[in-house]
C-alpha cells in the first residue's frame, strides 16, 4: 500500500512538472504572441522550447564575423536582429 502511495505521489510531481513546463516553453509564448497580434504587433514566428533564439545568436554570429563599416550606425552591428525584424516586420 506504501508502495502504490509512493508512486501516485512520484507521478503526481511528474505531471505537476510536465505542466508547468508545457505552460512555459508553449502555452505562455503563443498566448503572448496572439495577444501582441491582436494589437498590431507582429513578429517572427515562435519555435518550441527554444523560440527565436537560435536565430538571434546565428545573425549576431554573421554581423560580428564582418569588419564594421566606419558610421555611427551601430545597431546593425550589435543587435542585427532587431535591425532586421525591424525591417521585416515593421515599428
């Protein structure tokens, strides 16, 4: 009877833990990304468990492998990727 109690409560905290990451890494991010949809916000598409991240380190990666031209605008440079959602996507 302890046996069977143990393992109720051991998957009880499994499915309590599986929840509470399914809310964070999908639930979460696409509710937020409808709602800023609703107000006109758009951006890129959402990817599972690791969103637009594997994105932004790959064009910061490319921006900072290229010698910087001589100007004050920077932010190409720095966040390439705000500098080209914000072209994409608009303000």
């Amino acid at each position: 009877m302890v046996i069977i109690a143990l393992f109720l409560f051991v998957l009880g905290l499994l499915l309590l833990s599986l929840q509470r990451f399914l809310r964070r890494v999908w639930w979460n991010p696409i509710r937020i990304q409808k709602m800023m949809g609703a107000q006109g916000v758009r951006g890129p598409p959402y990817k599972f468990f690791h969103g637009s991240t594997k994105e932004a380190a790959a064009m910061v990666r490319e921006a900072t492998s290229r010698p910087m031209e001589l100007c004050h605008n920077i932010t190409p440079r720095v966040q390439p990727f705000l500098h080209e959602w914000t072209k994409a996507y608009g303000k």
